[in-house]
C-alpha cells in the first residue's frame, strides 16, 4: 500500500513537473521583443482587464502565432468586444486568445468565409472540436489589427483555463519583459466610513526615498478605510499600467489585499466596489479604495476588510504596499492615533435628490405611472438619487452614482408614432437610444445606467457615401452614418448576390474586399441598405466597372 502510495505522489510530482516545464517553454505570439501597453488586472471602465495588451509597433498586419501547439476551439468575428478573435486550446487546460486581428491565417479566413456567407452575416462564432484543425507550434494564426472594442492596433492576449474559461496572468509563463521601475503614488485619501455612507480628504504625502512615501499622523475614532492614486510604469515603453498587487497592514498585520493573478468573468465588473466612481466622473482618474464589503470569496481578494475601526487611545502603525509583478515596491507609511479628528472630510458634490437608497432593501416606487424596480445591493452604498418627472422627462438620475447591477424601469406611453424612441441624456450630455417597443402601455427595460429618460422621434434616414478612389485589388468603402439612433444593420450585395462587406463601427465605414462575386472587365452593380434603429433606411445603387 505505502508503495502504491509512493508511486502515485512520485507520478503526480512528474505531472506537475511537466506543466510547469511546459509554461517555461512558451513562445511568444510576436516575432520581436513584447513591449505593452496594457496589463493584466488593469482597472477600466468595463472592469478588470483579463489579459495583456501587446504592441504591434502601431501597426496591422504583423503576424500573430500560437505561443505551443494545440487546436483551434473557437473562432469570432464581431463589430465589438475581441472584433476578430482566435481561441487555441492546447491540450494542458489552458487556452491561449488572440484578439481584434484585422483578418485571419489562410486556413481560418476560408472557413470563416464560408460561414458568413451561408449566414449571410459579418458577425459570426464558431466552436471547433480537437480533431478539426490543429495548429502547431509558431503557427501563423492571423495578423494584428484594431478589430472591435480597440482604438489603436495592438494585440489583446489572455491565457485561460480551459475547463472554468477562468483568465490567468499571462506573466506567469515567462514571456521575457522588462521592469525595473517600481509603482508611483500620485494621492492618498482617507475615507470615513459611518452610516453605509462615504466621505472623504486628501492627505499630504511626500517622498523620502527612491521606495518610500510619508503622510503625518491622523487622530481620528471613526471607522475609516484608505484610498490610493497610483500607477505602474515598464522599460522600454511610456505607458502607464495598474499595479499587480494592493497591499495595507496595520500594525504589521495585513489588513487588506488584492492580487491580479486571475479572476473570474462574473468578477470581472466588481472592480466597481474598489474605484471611487464619483471621483472618477469629476476627474477622470480612478481611486483605488483599499477597503471593501468582507468579500472574502473574490478570487483576487487574499485578505478584505471593510474599514479600520480605530478605537480611543489607540495607536496604529499604517502600511501601504504596492507591488508590480517583478517585485518592484513602494510604500506609503503613517500613524493613526485614536483621538478627536484632526482633518475635515471633503463637502459632498451638491446634487438635488429626493431618494435615499439603502442596498439592504427593496424598492418598487412610481411617480405618475412611472415606475422603478431595484432590486437589494443594487448599489454599493447608501446612494442618493432623483426620482421625479418633469418637462415629459424622467430622472433616475444622480451622476456620481453607478449601479452595480440591473435596475427595471417602465416609462408610461400614451402614444406610439412614426420614428419614436425612448432615449437616454447621460450626465456629460450625451444621449443613448434606449428602446423602442412598447409593451402594454410602456417602454419597459432594465438598465445598468442612471439618467435622464424622454421620448424623442428620429424620422431621418441613415447616410451612405462612397469613396470615391475604387480599388478593386484592395477593396470598395462606404462611409455609413446615422446621427440620431444609430446603425441596426446593413445589407451589402454586388450583382444581385449578398456580398461580406466588413463593418468597422469606429470608423463609420463598411468595406468589401476581392472575391469571386466581382466581374472583371465588367459593370458591376453594387448595391448598399442601410437601417437606423427605428426602421428609417436608406438604399444606394451604384454601377462600378474595374
């Protein structure tokens, strides 16, 4: 029994032994040194970055290989999100992903090609089982773009478990990129935590040394919690980056800490909790709040408080470290002691409102037949919002406030008419089409974001325009717009044949490149449909011969 025992220890040490050979031997997707310009963790509007974003020297095109050997699992093409994104599974529980490639290798492009157009759809997704089409190792699988949710080509790379779809911090597999530089504080603040409710003060800081900042001791009773404004920087490159590691101690004793060293998808927002999102919206720069709600079970969460409680005649040495992935460190030190507040709290930002929402509760409240579902722990804190109508608008409204999850309304119609809308007036003044189906006397939808809800009418069609340089050996553009409610969709043919015109949102533009359906040495008739979000279209005819 005991050798039995031996040997399944001795061949579970050899499993471990080879996965981690296995990460050592990992290539890297590019063909030249890995400068980034994004990491792994990164705090941003749409959550927690869950890989690293790799230069591509400013350019499309640069060819992207597979960092081992393995198959193509899936495959998607979408006008958001990746934009043209390949998944690779290799065999180990891990997959690696490639992201918003301007096209794909040969292999793939053919297949996705056939797809599209038996779908007779740009966006499409597609699975692949192990034995369909195996890639090896360095294998081209496409070429850098700035497809999607991307403004500037580069490419996103994620390395996953493959059974939990879980992102892990590529730097773990030893791809070769250089820092030496440690993290910077900008600003500390010191929130008071009383009442579900938050304030807060800047505190001076200066620097002592090349790792060290300073802050004068702090008297205070009250329940409080620390914030940070800090960011990372690597050799070689002048972007700034998150750190990869948050850490407070009191007394030694560590209080709070976060990790980026993976995370789930249904995580990847809650990175909500730690930003100050009020800050953030008057100053476009982002708090890190080393406190939070004892949300132990996060994975990137190793320790979690939801405040130092700070008692009378108490004395507290404060210890704040920031870490980057290679170790880097600074510091921020200072002293509490439990006595009468020596600081006054920051005035909060005036804003009328006429609602008090405590997380803890629900709420089901109308205002002339207009109503507002929130659910519990909808929103972080006690939050204060104006539910009121007025001038045909609806507020739901306070603009240094964000929901951490959907909230219903349903907006009350006494008409439907040709064009009409429900739209949105968000808090830097622009506006978002919302809906428009009515549902029993409502526009009835379920939101995320606080605003200012109105009915308006979009009768105008969208615009098509054509560049007017052709190319045929590279490939026919049109400019498409809609100013009020935005593209639905589109339709593209050539000589009466749906045709897969590409669609680049950003850049309002739709394009064809050179495939069987164009006749050479011929008039060609293209033609191009465009329609808005509430049904207005337009329609472009056009003869071309090349």
């Amino acid at each position: 029994m005991k050798n039995i025992i031996f040997v399944l220890i001795f061949l579970g040490s050899l499993t471990l032994n080879s996965q981690k050979n296995n990460d050592d031997k990992l290539d890297s997707p590019i063909e030249f040194p890995i400068l980034l310009s994004g990491n792994f963790g990164e705090l941003r509007s749409s959550g927690f970055h869950s890989g690293i974003d790799i230069k591509t020297k400013g350019k499309e095109g640069i060819l992207i290989r597979s960092i081992d050997s393995g198959y193509v699992s899936r495959v998607q093409v979408s006008t958001s999100g990746f934009g043209k994104v390949v998944y690779i599974n290799h065999g180990n529980n891990l997959t690696s992903v490639y992201a918003h490639l301007s096209k794909f290798s040969e292999k793939i492009e053919k297949i996705i090609n056939q797809l599209q157009y038996r779908n007779k759809n740009y966006e499409v997704r597609k699975f692949f089982k192990a034995d369909e089409l195996k890639v090896s190792n360095k294998e081209i699988l496409g070429y850098s773009g700035n497809t999607g949710t991307s403004f500037g080509p580069h490419l996103h790379f994620e390395i996953r478990q493959t059974d939990t779809e879980i992102p892990l911090n590529p730097r773990h597999y030893k791809f070769k990129i250089k820092d030496t530089i440690r993290p910077y504080v900008k600003d500390l603040y010191l929130y008071g935590i009383k009442n579900g409710m938050l304030k807060k003060v800047k505190l001076d800081i200066s620097k002592i040394n090349d790792s060290t900042f300073i802050s004068k001791s702090i008297s205070t009773r009250d329940t409080i919690g620390f914030g940070v404004i800090t960011y990372d920087r690597q050799n070689l490159t002048n972007n700034i980056f998150g750190n990869h590691k948050y850490s407070l101690f009191k007394n030694d004793t560590l209080n709070f800490e976060f990790t980026f060293d993976s995370f789930s998808f249904p995580e990847k927002p809650i990175q909500k909790r730690f930003v100050d999102y009020e800050f953030f919206v008057l100053n476009k720069s982002r708090i890190i709040k080393l406190f939070g709600n004892n949300e132990n079970e996060l994975r990137f969460v190793s320790k979690n408080s939801n405040g130092l409680i700070i008692r009378e005649g108490e004395k507290a040495a404060i210890k704040i470290k920031l870490s980057d992935y290679d170790k880097n460190n600074t510091y921020v030190i200072l002293n509490l002691i439990g006595d009468e507040n020596n600081y006054n709290y920051d005035s909060d930002n005036i804003f009328p409102s006429n609602k008090i929402l405590d997380p803890q509760k629900k709420y089901l409240l109308d205002f002339n037949g207009h109503k507002l579902n929130i659910d519990k722990n909808t929103f972080l804190r006690k939050s204060k919002i104006l539910f009121d109508y007025e001038n045909d608008t609806l507020f739901v409204f306070n603009p240094y406030v964000e929901a951490m999850k959907n909230f219903e309304v349903k907006f009350l119609i006494n008409r439907d008419l040709d064009g009409q809308y429900l739209t949105r007036k968000n808090h830097d003044g622009t506006s978002t089409f919302v809906s428009n189906k009515i549902s029993n006397g409502y526009y009835s939808f379920k939101t995320k974001s606080l605003g200012k809800f109105y009915v308006d009418y979009d009768t105008i069609t969208p615009e098509i325009r054509r560049r007017k340089r052709v190319d045929y050996k590279k490939q026919i553009e049109y400019y498409i717009l809609d100013k009020e409610t935005g593209i639905k969709n589109y339709v593209g043919k050539i000589n009466d044949r749906w045709a897969l015109f590409e669609y680049e949102p950003k850049l309002k533009k739709i394009f064809f490149k050179n495939d069987t359906l164009i006749r050479k040495n011929a008039v060609n008739k293209i033609e191009i449909k465009v329609e808005d979000m509430v049904g207005n279209s337009t329609t472009v005819i056009d003869s071309l011969k090349f």
